[in-house]
C-alpha cells in the first residue's frame, strides 16, 4: 500500500506540473491573439491587455484552481471534492448565504411538520407490541362506533379464542377532597385486564384484581406518580391508606411508575375500578374496549369472528340499540383509529410542506445555473485538460454538500423552534402530542430525516446544474468567451420558473381553498349566543349527587346565588354545554307503531329553568320550562326542530308524549314525557356537522338511575353577564364553594373559546397552509426576479444595438415583460391544472366550498399574477436604463 500511495502521489505531481504548464500557454496564447485583435480595432494597449484579461477570465486563479486539483492527482475522492467545494464557497460568501438561507428555510419547515407527524404517525404506542392492541366497536357502513355498552362488552369478552386482555375503559374527572387544597383531577376507570394490556409499570403497590372490579367490590384506587407527589407529598406509607374522592373512601393499592400517560399522550392522575356486571341489560353506551389479539390471529380473522358474534348478538337482544341490519362488529388497531381523524391533515401539510422544499430546492439550482455560467471558462479549461463528464459533474454536486449540509444544519434548529411556534397556534385535539405539544420533540428519526432531506436537497439543487454544465460549447468558450449556447441555458432556467410557479399556484390554490373553508366555518351559526358567556365546570361524582333531589338541592341554592351577583344577568345549569357533546338516548313516539327498536335517537340534555335564557335560544313554539316543573309534576320535555321535522313532519308535535331512553336498561326507563315547547336548532357537535335531533327536560325531572352516570362526568353552570366576565370569576367560584360545601370549579371558559376550540383543526391547517403559500409566493418572486434580472444582463448587447437603431425605452422595457409575463401565464396554466388534478386531496379538510371552487382559483391566480409580474417589473425597467454606447463598447 505504501508502494501504491507513493506512486499514486509522484504521478499526481507529474500530472500537475504538465497540466499547468499548457494550461498557462494556452491563456497566455490566448490573450495575446485578443490583444493583437484589440489593438487592430484601434484600442491603447493598456485598454486592450485589460479587454483581454476581462474576455478570457482571471488566469492566475485558473491556474490556481488547476494547481489545487491536479497536486490531489484529480483522484475520485469525495473528500477532496468537499474541500474544493468549502474553499469556492469561502470566495463567494454572498451566493452561500443565500442559499444556506433558501435551503434552510425549505428544510426547517418541513423538518417541524414532520416532527409532528412523527410523533403522531410513526412513533410506536406504549403498549408492548402495539401493532396487535386493537379498539373494539360497533361498525356501520358510514363508520364505527367506539362508544360501547355493558352487554356488548359482555358477549366481546367471550371472544377469548381470537383476543386476550379484553380491557373497558372511560375517562372523566373526580375531585380529590380532605387534603388541603382539594382539586379536581383526570380519572380513568378501567377493568382489571387494562394494566396488562398496556403494560403499565407499578412502582409501588399493586394494580387492580379481580375482586375489585366487579359490582359492588371494595373500593380502590391506584395513584399515578405525579398527584402521589403533588397531593400527597409522595408519603411511602401510602399504600393502604384510604383517600377521599368525590367524598368517597378508596383505598389506595398502588402508585404507577413516573411518566404513564394515555395512548393520546394525555396525563392520567388517577385509576379507579370500572365494574361491569356480567348479567348487565343495559345498552348506555359510554366507555371503550380494547384487547391484544392472540398470537398467531390476524385483525381480518378476529373481524370475521366478531362479525359472526353480531349476527348472535342480533338474533339475541333483537331490540339492542346501535344494531340494526347493517351494523356489525369490528377492530381496529388501536393507534390507527385514534390518529384516523388527523391523518389526511397531517399528509396534506407534509406534501405542502414538500412543495415548499421543491420550490427552494428551484430556486437554488436556479442560482447554482447562474454562478456555473458565471464560472463557464473555468469548467471549459477543466473539460478540455481531460476532465470526463462524470468528473465535472461529481465535482459541480460535492461542491453543493457543504452548502446542504449548512442548511440542514440551520434548518434543524429552525425546525426546532418552528415546532414550539407551530404547537402555539393551538392545534386542537391532535393526539399523542401530549399537554401543550410536550411530546414533540427532536429524536433520532427526526436528526435522520433532516440528514436524508438535506443529501436529496444538495442532489436535487445541484444535479441540473451539473447537467448543464457537461453540456457547455468548449470551443466557443476558449476561442473567443461565447456564451456557450446561453440561450439554451436560458430556457433550462426558464422551465425551473415555470415549475417554481406551478408549484406555487398549487399551493395558494389549496391555502385559499382553506381560508374560504375556514371563513365558511365560523359563519355557521351555533344556535347560541356566545357573547358575555361564562362557563365553568365542577365533577359531581360519588355518592353525594347520585339522586336526584340531592343534585336538585344544589342546583337551586347555586343559581340564586350567582344571579344575585352585580353583573350577572342570569346562570344556569346544564350536563353538557352545546358543541362539545353529551349524553346521546334514544326516544319512541307514544302511541305510534315501531319498524325498529326505537323511532329515534339523539342529544339528552338535563338542564334548569334558565338555560333557553342564558343561551338566548329561540323558541318556536309552545314554551319553556320554569320552577314549577320539579321533581312532581307531570314529565316534560322540550325539543329541537330537527326533532320536530324528523318525529312530525306534517304535523305539530305539541302535546305529543315519547318516552326517552326506553329499552336503554332498567335504571333509564321512565314514563312518557309531554313535549310543551320545540325551539331552534342548536349545534351539539362540531359545526361542521348539521345539527341533531335535541331533547331537553328539566333537572329535577331526571331519573336517578340516570342522574348517577350524568354525575360521573362533569356538569356545566353556565353564567351570562352584562359585560366581560372575567372579573367576576372569582365571586361565582366562592358562591359555588359555599353552595356545594368545597367541591372545587374547573375548566371556566367563555362560549367563545369553546367555539374556537371547535374551528382549531380548521385554523391550524389554514395557517399552516397560508404560511407555506406564502413563502412559496416569496421564493417565486426571488426566482422570477433572478431570472429576468440574469435575462437583462444578457441581452444587454442586443438592446443597446435596438435601442441605436431607433427602438424606444418603452419597446424595451415592454419586450422584457412581454417575455417575463409568458413565463408567468405558462407556470400559473400548469399551476391551476395541477390543483384542479390534485384538489380531491383537501376534499377531507374543506367545508362549505368546493375543491374546484372557482373564486379560490381566480384569487390565487390573480394573486402569483400581481407577485410576479411586479418582480418582473425592476428588471424590465432596468433594461430601459441601458447606455447603448457603453453596452456596445
């Protein structure tokens, strides 16, 4: 080897010595025959020898370059190459920055959307083998159910031969009461199988067993890390002691390990036991179920059992709610049904994203051209001393590794922090992102991609270029300084900008798209009024307010007392608050023949005499209720008009009697209702869902079979005030105190945020959207102005020669437009087509408009028409400021 690395050198030094030697007599030659040529048209020869040097180049730093490669022997070595390329970098400091900032900017971007995506998409869940964790539900041709009831959980659990560890579980909140500061905490009930399912360490303790998560079992609770600490001052004598919650004792049995959280990357604070009984009828559907499968099942042969077990369960309870002809039953993996809504947002914003590094990726290859032609002569040389193809090309690529790798480099830690401004745009309910967007970090897979990225940016940036390079006219170039075919060149850099521009519109078709989608959104009217609303929460559950009347008593005292506030104009209270969801019952039509198990079903909701009030709800017809509608008088119920149309659509409903929850389980029946009043539509879900059919009856009418699982949620009160609320927190919170004797408030809210919470998703992907739109529009802009730009500098020649034989300023500046404006109509055409093409892809996250929605498509049209078409303003009038003498000299 030694042999062989001192051979290898001494040749390189022959090589070097021999290459520079005739590369020096060939431009010495060569500026002596221009110089003879200038002194012939009647140039000094000081002026001539400078007209010479000008024509061939800087011959000492050609000669330099030739030195530097060929003392290397002009080895193929990529090290070699990289530091060629540091040292053409360092000689052009304002090109590098450019596009270290070009690039940066594409990589950073993507970078960020690509951190979420990886954590909401590709990181693995918690459980151990997660990709066998299925989520069990009712499915239905438009969809699944995950939302399930005690007597299906019962017949999945007989499931065994195809699944194991068949977990129930439901979220809610509970207040953790006789410790100093009593709070309200997140709870999860759960059976006994969901700690193996998940594999969730116990640092201290034990989970739960079998005895304690049946009926009537002892109750017990296991702690997670962080209340333990918090609540309890981490005391290791805390297993066995018994807790308050909700004004219940539980004994504590186990403290889990530090930093469990929930599948959606939530925070758990407690775990309580969920038991079901195994002979239970009720059909509530109100908690979700998940099992592993076994080994050796896969999910279609565990679906075509679970199919098979529906047409069972159908035959045996043939009025079971949810399970009509088409409904059957279903799994699905456990991390795929939890992102499914998220998933088309999420590859949307990547692809747009992606087109933002494209057309970065345009834009520097589109400078790499620019500063080649720049360095033409010095690629001539280089070709004509035997440089192969393939070698100028490897060079012209190595040259634009550094340059990548700055911009991933900068990119990475642009991606960092745009991940923090992204998470503060408040994207809504994403999962897996954890409290704030604490899960989103920069791991190894993130480091990974940014490095690939950044490899396939310096190859994307610098391939053409290279192309173009090999394709250079030697002959011209060292015999007299032609340009070398530019115009050929001139139309490869034209074909980059009509790309840049399609990609462009592309983009600012969809951000439009989504702005009107967005605008759309908001116009929708919630069926209330959300001005001056206060909302606040408090868990009622436990034994306290499992009845009725107990749930009555306070309810009265508490709205009495908050109405008697200044500022308040009136306050009610409510189990769930519109758009966010609540209990959902069917309901049958007193004296009219069923075809099914039920005439339909729809939004429950328990509310005080001054709810319609407080939310300003029209009503229609009949009347709302008032304190005379207590816990003995005659049953009533109001309902919503898409109630009415739906149960009586030729007739007034009116005096008519249903019954509500009938067949749901026996804890739920209850008498027929009178239906005394129908009011206006109210949105119970999103907005972007037409509203159901609503059902409201007065508080102190409930059943207290259903009073007790309202209670295991949170209920609302709900305050109007006479301006802004804010400042009057503090009072509702103390009257609610003292009338509830200490159970703490939570989650206090305007109406207004509730409603923004509902649009987040809308808004977090329009912004997103509207911000690549942007920068796409500023790096078109950037490309289109170079273009022109480097088009004047080369025709300045020409139109010095039009402009000397009688052409006018304005034909000049006319002329450049004329070509820039051809560039522009033909990127928007191609623009415009594209996203005709491709708009099925936003049809997921559009409401109220059209992907093919004309007006979207003529603004962004307009839009990159006006940026354009001024970028190529300056240059056009740059080029009626040409000197025609001085050109022509």
């Amino acid at each position: 080897m030694g042999v062989f690395s001192f051979a290898t050198r001494m040749w390189a030094r022959l090589v070097r010595r021999r290459l520079s030697d005739e590369v020096a007599q060939e431009l010495d030659l060569h500026v002596a025959l221009l110089t003879e040529r200038y002194l012939r048209e009647g140039m000094g020869r000081a002026e001539a020898e400078a007209m010479a040097m000008r024509r061939v180049g800087n011959v000492t730093h050609i000669r330099e370059e030739v030195h530097e490669l060929t003392r290397l022997g002009w080895l193929d070595d990529l090290g070699s190459d990289l530091a060629h390329g540091i040292r053409t970098i360092r000689r052009a400091p304002g090109f590098s920055t450019v596009v270290v900032a070009t690039l940066a900017l594409g990589i950073g971007a993507t970078s960020a959307i690509f951190s979420i995506v990886n954590t909401v998409l590709l990181t693995p869940s918690p459980a151990p083998d997660p990709d066998r964790v299925v989520v069990l539900a009712t499915t239905f041709p438009e969809g699944s159910s995950y939302l399930t009831s005690d007597q299906k959980f019962n017949v999945w659990r007989q499931q065994t031969d195809v699944l194991q560890d068949i977990a129930g579980r439901r979220s809610g909140v509970v207040n953790l009461t006789n410790i100093d500061r009593p709070e309200q905490v997140q709870a999860t009930w759960v059976t006994e199988e969901y700690f193996r399912l998940y594999g969730i360490p116990i640092a201290t303790g034990r989970s739960f067993s079998g005895l304690e998560t049946v009926p009537n079992g002892p109750p017990a609770a296991v702690l997670s890390d962080g209340v333990w600490k918090r609540a309890f001052g981490a005391d290791p004598r805390i297993i066995g002691r018994r807790i308050s919650i909700s004004d219940a004792p539980f004994e504590v049995v186990g403290v889990a390990a530090a930093g469990v959280r929930t599948l959606s990357g939530d925070p758990i604070d407690i775990w309580l036991p969920l038991a079901i009984d195994p002979a239970s009828a009720s059909q509530v559907h109100y908690f979700m179920v998940e099992a592993r499968l076994r080994p050796g099942v896969t999910l279609s042969t565990a679906n075509a059992k679970l199919a098979l077990a529906a047409d069972q369960f159908r035959r045996s309870f043939p009025n079971a709610l949810a399970m009509g002809a088409q409904a059957s039953f279903g799994a699905q993996i456990t991390r795929d049904a939890l992102v499914a809504n998220v998933r088309p947002s999420l590859r949307v914003l990547l692809g747009a994203v992606a087109l933002v590094l494209l057309i970065a990726c345009v834009n520097v290859a589109n400078l790499q051209i620019a500063r080649m032609l720049g360095r033409r002569r010095e690629i001539a040389v280089r070709s004509a001393l035997g440089a192969a193809r393939g070698r100028v090309m490897r060079q012209l690529i190595a040259e634009g590794l550094p340059l990548a790798a700055a911009g991933g480099a900068l990119g990475l830690l642009l991606g960092t922090v745009g991940i923090r401004a992204l998470l503060a745009l408040n994207p809504g309910n994403i999962p897996r992102i954890g409290e704030s967007g604490s899960a989103v970090t920069v791991d190894i897979r993130v480091m990974v991609f940014t490095t690939l990225l950044s490899l396939a940016a310096a190859l994307a940036a610098g391939l053409g270029p290279a192309i173009v390079a090999t394709r250079l006219d030697l002959n011209g170039i060292l015999k007299d300084g032609a340009l070398g075919g530019s115009p050929r060149y001139v139309r490869t850099r034209s074909l980059l900008i009509v790309t840049e521009l399609a990609l462009a519109v592309t983009l600012v078709v969809g951000a439009t798209l989504l702005i009107h989608s967005f605008v759309a959104l908001r116009s929708v009217n919630p069926g209330v009024d959300t001005r001056d609303v206060l909302t606040l929460r408090m868990s009622l559950s436990g034994p306290r307010f499992a009845r009725t009347a107990a749930l009555d008593r306070l309810i009265g005292p508490s709205i009495t007392a908050i109405e008697a506030l200044p500022g308040v104009a009136s306050a009610a209270y409510a189990n769930a608050v519109p758009l966010e969801g609540g209990v959902v019952l069917p309901y049958i039509i007193e004296g009219r023949p069923l075809t099914g198990p039920f005439h339909g079903f729809g939004p429950w909701t328990s509310v005080s005499a001054h709810y319609f009030d407080v939310f300003q709800i029209p009503l229609v017809r009949g009347r709302l209720f008032t304190d005379a509608d207590g816990h003995d008088a005659p049953g009533v119920v109001i309902i919503s008009e898409a109630m009415a149309a739906r149960g009586w659509p030729n007739a007034d409903p009116l005096h008519a009697r249903v019954f509500l929850g009938k067949g749901s389980g026996p804890d739920l029946d209850e008498p027929a209702r009178e239906i005394v009043g129908v009011v206006r539509n109210v949105h119970d879900g999103p907005l972007d869902r037409a509203p159901q059919a609503a059902m409201y009856v007065p508080a102190a009418q409930v059943t207290d079979g259903l009073n007790a699982r309202i209670v295991r949620g949170s209920i609302a009160w709900i305050v109007r005030t006479h301006g802004p609320s804010q400042s009057l927190v503090p009072a509702i919170q103390r009257e609610l105190a003292r009338s509830s004797a200490g159970v703490p408030v939570a989650r206090i809210q305007t109406m207004d945020e509730v409603v923004a919470r509902t649009t987040m998703r809308a808004e977090f992907n329009m912004s997103l959207l509207t911000a690549f739109a942007l920068s796409a529009l500023l790096l078109a802009s950037i490309g289109v102005y170079g273009l022109m730009a480097y088009t004047v500098q080369q025709r300045r020649r020409e139109i010095a020669i039009r402009m000397a034989l009688g052409a006018s300023r304005r034909a000049m500046r006319n002329m450049i437009l004329r070509s820039g404006i051809a560039l522009i109509g033909a990127g928007i055409a191609l623009g415009l087509a594209s996203s005709w093409a491709t708009g099925r892809l936003l049809r997921a996250l559009l409401f109220g408009v059209s992907v093919h929605d004309p007006l979207a498509f003529a603004t962004a049209a307009a839009v990159l028409a006006a940026v354009a078409v001024f970028a190529t303003l300056r240059p056009a009038i740059a080029a009626t400021m040409v000197d025609p003498v001085e050109a022509l000299r």
